[in-house]
C-alpha cells in the first residue's frame, strides 16, 4: 500500500463556487448559524472523531478512535492503543454512553450507520485477532461490528489477507445487507480478494465487499490499475452500487486518467460486475472522499482538488474543496469548488432536511470570505443542490483542527466531528496531543 495522506490531511474553509457554465455564486441571504458548542473529548494521546449520525431520540452517535486509557475515556484495557471509541449523546448533548471496542492491537473506526432494526453498523480496521476480534489474516483487516441500540455488539467480522486493507465506508443496502468500501493491498494478496484472480492488478486497489443482514460475505470485487486506488465511500443505485476515491492508475480499470490523482468512480451492478468507471479531475491532485444521493436520483460527490484544468474551471489556491454533481450513469451536471487561496479540502457530505448539502473539512485560508486562527481551522459549509455556496464557517485555534463529518439532526442544530490538537481561541481544552472534537451550530 502506498499512499493515505498526499497534501490533503490539511485544509478547509470555503467560498466560491464555479462551473464551466457559471462564474462564483454566493448566496449571502443564507444566514449561517451560530457556534454553540464547541467540545474536545480525549486522554493524554491521540483521539479523534470520523463520524457522527443523527439518532431516533433526536440525539446522535460519534463514531472514532481512541488511543488513550486516561481522561475521558472509559475503558477496561491497561496498554495504549488504538481502540473502535463510540459515544452515545442525548439532544441535550449530555453523554449517554461510551464504549471501546478491539484487541490488543490497534484498530481504527471511520464509518457508523444507523441499522434498520434501531441499532448501528461500524466499518474500520484493525490488527487485533484478541479481545473483540476474532481473526486477523494479516497486517491490515477490514472489521465490521454490528451493534444493537445500547452499543452490545451483535456481531462482527474481519476480513482481509496479508496486507494492509482497511474499510472507510459502510452502507445498509435495499435488501437489508450491507455494502463496504474499501481498499485491497492486491500485491499482498497476490491477486486473491476476487471472484477471480486478476493477474494485471497491483499496489491497493478499491475493494467491494458485499454482506448478508447476518454479516456473511456474498461476493467481494477489487479495482483498479497498477498504481494506488483508494476508495473512500460507497453509494446504492437502483441498479447498483457507485464507489468512490482517488486514483493515479492509467491502466487495467482505468481507462482515462487525466492527470496524477482523479476523482474515481466505479457503477457495479448488484452482483459487482463492472458497469463504468469515470475518471474526473484536472492535471494535478484531485481526490475525491464523500458521496451522497440527491432528490432527483442524482449523486454529489465531495473531496479536493490542486488543479485548474480539464475538468475544473478555475482554483483558488493551493487547494480548494470541489464538487462534482453525477447522474447514476456517470455523466458530470456541474462541478464547483470553493476555497481561498491556501489549502482547503472536503471530508464529507449529507443531506440536510430540506434538501441542501453539508460539508465538513478543513481550511488554511484567510481570504475569499475565509477567517482563520492558525494552520488547519475545522470547516463546515452548507451548499443547495446546484452546488452554490449557502454559508461556511471555520472552527478552530492555532494549531490543527480539522472536521471529518457533519450532520442535521431532527430539531435543525448541526452537529460536527473531527480532532484537534489547539488549546485556544475557539477551542479553550486540549486534553493530550489529538482530542476529539465536537462542534455543534444552531
């Protein structure tokens, strides 16, 4: 496996918006909402926030990892590592419950879903084969928890070979299954990981993985070139499933790079054959991180991009957040971007109640309607559903802080997670070097 970071785990804010039909667009009658809460949660190491969710009693889950073994964090291991960290709040933001979950190696959890049966599904990865994880094949394996709503694990599986495989996205699908996004370290598997070995593959791959409502695997498809491609997030389409990330292959799966790292994105059908793939970007870094699906039956996908070509109209800096719109067949309706003239990047994207969009990332920049507080501030921006900017507004203090995902829940408030290392300005707590964040608008 090759690459996780490129210059992106840096940046957002936000602003304009452009397509090659339009020029910038800002609604300034969109008031954006006030900070009411900013918390950090953490203990003398490293946490972080990766994903939040609303929940049935207006409430909402965090979902993240956990290094510590002090401070805020109830645990019953003695040794530090990284840990699955969820935490259960009320609409009042009062903590309900918290819990770790792994082995006595270090697992991460990026996604947390709410399940159709009122509980929860958690994508990461780990290299635990003890405690809550019964195997591991290797350096890397995807693990999957199923959880009811009191956060007891139902079940959970790993999956994964020799290699580094990680999972980033998790979604419950129509027939009641689930669908992961994830990424193969083929090399490792020497080929192993599909319906059929594919000799052509190397480096990491994006990796299908398709489970039964029990957790059971029914098929798992890998794609991708001989280069790196990292997949990020899935979507279901009525005749499908879309995955999507970033690419700098040019061969095998790939068909049309257009320049260093794409935007990516590959339709299966339910079964996960190969319908298309597209390639989106300009000649320099683009990435893509976050998918969601429109009213209209369409697909918004969020990331970044350095390139001012091609596919994308203009930039602003060093990198901007960009958004493409897709119908399910691949054909691009629009894209925008929006930043200053320093780094800004996208992490997430959901829909809101009435239909708008909120992104959530980080900001370096301090123009182009951006404030800043020093190196990477929290980003969250709202835009509607042709992509022009509503409002943004960035979080943070002097050191790092950054969102990695954002949510309206029932009573309208806006919650944020991500980390932050600052102790300052908007952020008056640090509890160790990285804690996680919690932001909430209203």
């Amino acid at each position: 496996m090759l690459k996780q970071l490129s210059p992106f785990l840096f940046v957002l804010t936000i602003i304009c918006s452009c397509s090659k039909d339009d020029g910038i667009h800002f609604n300034s009658s969109s008031k954006a909402p006030e900070v009411s809460l900013v918390k950090t949660l953490g203990g003398s190491v490293n946490e972080s926030g990766r994903s939040v969710i609303n929940t049935s009693d207006g409430g909402y889950i965090v979902a993240g990892y956990t290094q510590s073994i002090d401070g805020d964090i109830k645990t019953t291991r003695n040794t530090i590592q990284y840990d699955f960290w969820v935490l259960k709040f009320n609409a009042s933001d009062n903590l309900q419950w918290q819990k770790t979950y792994g082995g006595s190696k270090d697992d991460k959890a990026f996604k947390i879903i709410k399940t159709s049966d009122n509980g929860f599904a958690i994508v990461g990865y780990g290299k635990s084969n003890d405690g809550d994880v019964n195997t591991n094949e290797g350096f890397d394996d995807i693990w999957v928890l199923k959880l009811d709503n009191n956060g007891t694990i139902v079940w959970e599986k790993t999956t994964g070979f020799s290699g580094a495989d990680q999972g980033f996205s998790i979604i419950q699908t129509s027939d009641g299954g689930y669908f992961i996004g994830s990424i193969l370290d083929v090399t490792a598997s020497g080929g192993l990981g599909n319906s059929k070995k594919v000799a052509k593959h190397a480096g990491g791959d994006y990796w299908g993985i398709k489970l039964n409502p029990s957790g059971d695997i029914e098929w798992r498809k890998y794609f991708g070139g001989t280069n790196t491609d990292t997949c990020y997030d899935v979507a279901e389409a009525t005749d499908g499933y879309l995955l999507i990330g970033s690419s700098d292959s040019n061969d095998v799966d790939i068909k049309n790079n257009k320049g260093s790292y794409d935007f990516w994105i590959v339709k299966t059908d339910k079964s996960g054959d190969l319908l298309w793939e597209k390639s989106f970007g300009g000649t320099e870094i683009d990435e893509a991180r976050a998918i969601t699906k429109t009213n209209d039956g369409n697909f918004i996908i969020v990331g970044d991009t350095r390139s001012s070509n091609k596919d994308i109209s203009q930039n602003n800096g060093g990198a901007d957040v960009w958004a493409i719109k897709i119908t399910s067949q691949g054909k691009l309706l629009w894209q925008k971007n929006y930043g200053g003239s320093s780094f800004d990047v996208g992490r997430s994207i959901k829909k809101t109640l009435n239909g708008d969009f909120l992104i959530s990332g980080s900001s370096r920049s301090a123009d182009n309607n951006f404030t800043n507080k020093g190196q990477n501030d929290a980003l969250i921006m709202k835009i509607d559903t042709n992509g022009n900017l509503l409002w943004q507004k960035t979080i943070g203090g002097t050191d790092i802080d950054f969102c990695y995902d954002v949510v309206e829940l029932t009573n309208g408030n806006i919650i944020a997670v991500g980390e932050s290392s600052s102790n300052n300005q908007d952020i008056t707590t640090n509890k160790g070097f990285s804690d996680l964040l919690i932001i909430k608008l209203k």
